[in-house]
C-alpha cells in the first residue's frame, strides 16, 4: 500500500491539483473496503439512529443554533464603544494608538502653527513644552481638551485642533472572496489587512474590501474574536435588511468571506454502494436517498451497520452513528432512515468493524482529503511518512 501511494504523489506532483485530488479520492475509495476487511466480526460500536433521533425528538435542531448565533450577533452589533471607537452623545469618535500620526493646530490670533507628532509604542507623544503625554486610547475632543488645561500652563488662552491623519493603531484583517483581494491575487488566496478609522461595520469593511465576488457564500461569513468563531449571514443584512447582524468590527478582528462549495451543501456516499461519490444534499435528503442515489447497495455490503459520520473536525471527535438499511429496506422501519445534513458521510462497509475508533483513525486521511483538501495536500505531502510508516 505504502509503495503504490509513493509512486502515485511522486508522479502526481507534476499534475494539476485537480488531477492530484480525483486520482487520490479514487485511491483511496478503492482502498476504503480493505480498512474494514482488518478487523474482527464483532458488531459495530457506533450511535444507533434511533437513540439519536430519540434524543432530538421535538427539537428543532437547525432552528436552536440558529437563533443563538443572530441573538450574539445582535449584541456584537449594538456596542457603543470598543477598542477603535467610543459614542458621546451618539457621535462615534475614534480611539488614538500607537503609531497614529496626528496634527495639532495651534491658533494665536490669525495665526496658525501645525504641528505633525507620531504617537510612539508606549501611546505617549511630546508636544510644546510639555513630554511623555499619555494620550492612548483618548480621542481627538478628549485629547484637545487634556492639551489645552496642560497648555494653559504656558500660554494664555491657547486654542488648538486636533486633526488624525494616519490610522495606523488599529486594523481587522479579511480574507476569502473579496473582489480587491481576487483582482491582485491572480487566483491564488490572499488577505487584507484594512485600518479601522472610527466605528466600523461588517457591511463597511466588505464595501472597504471591493465588495464580495459572485463566488462567495455570503451566508457562512465567519467572524473570529479573540478565538471564539461567529457565523454570520450577509444575506440576511443585505436582502432583509437586518441591521441586527451587521456586527461592529474591533480590532483584531479575522473576517473569513469563503467561497461557495462546488457541489453546495453534499454528501458523501461510500463503501460498498454501486456509484460511490458526492451527492446534494437537496436530492439526498435522508439516507435512503442517498442510497439510491449511489445506485443501491453491492452484493457485498453489510447494510445492517452502515454509518453516518458527522461533524468531522481534525483533532476532534466526529458524531458517529449507525443505521440498519436492512431494517428500512426490507422491513419498512423508517425510524432507521435518519435525515442528513450537510457534509455527512454515508458509509456502507464490507465487512464488520471490531472498534469504530480504530475504523475511525484508518479513516483519517480520507476523512482530512474530503473535508480539508487544501490543509491535507500540505500536512501529506510535508510529513507523508506519518500516514504509513507506523
């Protein structure tokens, strides 16, 4: 097994990576049924379908996360201050840091001197007569008013403005299908990191980014903050007009604008099935669908312990069920034919699994290829010998 794969990515690395992919996934469906000829003929340890839908009986499933993550959007959206701005009197003003650069006006009689000072990297600056000013994280109204009360020391009556004319201190970073990110990509991924220069919006920062290609899948939108990840839906903003979930941007903030999927919501269908592949979800609404779908079963499949693979992440611990196909097909019980959601992994075996957890870890990198392409083509390709030599 491990010379075949050697010489396939040896020759496969002068290919398109389209080629790479379709050759591997075939490779490696081919090579699927030998991972569960290993073990023994004990039944399989996975979640009975039934016990899963007995546990969500009654609850929307979909519904619940849902409306969690609009009611913390809307709370991310209505701040009155964060770390780039603060509103007085429903005035946002933006929030001075290090390495902004900011003009000072000082006016006697008609007479005007201006002045250009960099804030250093402790947030203090040195004006007239006055050293080591503390002045981050005040704004430009508080910081005329701190300015004028120190002067006043010095001059009688001093009168100044103070003018931002470089926002460097505080930024968010986009990336994914911005039409100014694509333009100077030439195809290839790229980011942008963008100045925040007051109270900034989601919508704002898109628009700041060229706006989004006719690529992107503007209802997955991903905000990360400080690690934790918000899911948040563009279409919601821009054809219902819900402001609640047009979030204010902080900085620091990661905007992730991901390209739509090339087959929209799938599945995956695999193992002993006559057309094993990848289905939509709208034609593959429950398993017994998807099984049509893949042409119905071959006459080696154990239908009794199908399995249904959920929520796959790497490094964690995916939702494994089990279905018996044999109950819905030759029994009628539907109660077996669950309903599948989007990257589910519909798997008929050809033998019986001692231990779903060593299935499981034999499945990895199939389970890494389909749902991570790119993270797997990288992790195989620098440590390949991790995959076989153990």
């Amino acid at each position: 097994m491990k010379n075949i794969v050697d010489w396939f990515f040896d020759t496969a690395r002068k290919r398109s990576r389209f080629a790479i992919r379709s050759k591997f996934l075939l490779l490696l469906l081919m090579g699927l049924p030998l991972l569960s000829s290993c073990y023994s003929s004990t039944a399989i340890k996975g979640i009975p379908v039934k016990e899963v839908l007995q546990a969500t009986r009654g609850e929307d499933t979909d519904m619940v996360p849902t409306e969690k993550r609009r009611a913390d959007n809307s709370l991310l959206s209505g701040v009155t201050a964060n770390e780039v701005f603060i509103e007085t009197d429903g005035i946002a003003e933006y929030r001075l840091g290090p390495l902004d650069v900011i003009e000072i006006q000082s006016h006697v009689g008609d007479k005007t001197t201006t002045t250009a000072v960099t804030i250093n990297s402790l947030g203090k600056i040195s004006y007239s007569f006055m050293d080591d000013l503390e002045v981050a994280g005040l704004t430009t109204t508080e910081m005329d008013k701190m300015l004028t009360e120190k002067l006043s020391g010095y001059v009688r009556n001093p009168r100044i403005d103070i003018l931002v004319k470089e926002f460097n201190s505080k930024n968010a970073m986009i990336v994914g299908e911005l039409s100014n990110l694509r333009a100077s990509a030439f195809g290839k991924a790229a980011s942008g990191r963008i100045n925040l220069q007051g109270k900034t919006t989601l919508m704002d920062l898109v628009a700041l980014s060229g706006g989004y290609t006719i690529n992107a899948d503007i209802k997955t939108v991903r905000l990360n903050r400080a690690g934790q990840t918000y899911l948040i839906n563009l279409y919601d903003i821009i054809e219902k007009g819900d402001e609640s979930q047009n979030v204010i941007i902080d900085t620091g903030d990661v905007i992730n604008v991901p390209e739509l999927p090339a087959y929209g919501e799938r599945v995956y269908v695999m193992g002993e099935v006559n057309k094993p592949g990848i289905y939509s979800l709208k034609d593959a609404r429950d398993l017994l669908a998807a099984i049509a779908l893949a042409d119905s079963l071959t006459s080696l499949a154990k239908e009794k312990n199908t399995l249904i693979v959920r929520g796959y992440e790497p490094g964690k611990e995916p939702l494994v069920m089990m279905a018996d196909l044999n109950a819905i097909l030759r029994k009628a019980d539907m109660a077996q034919n669950i309903k599948l959601k989007d990257g589910d992994l519909v798997y008929v075996p050809r033998m019986l699994i001692g231990d779903i957890n060593d299935w499981i870890k034999n499945t990895i990198p199939l389970l890494n290829f389909l749902f991570y392409p790119s993270d797997f083509e990288t992790r195989y390709f620098k440590n390949r010998h991790l995959y076989f030599d153990n």
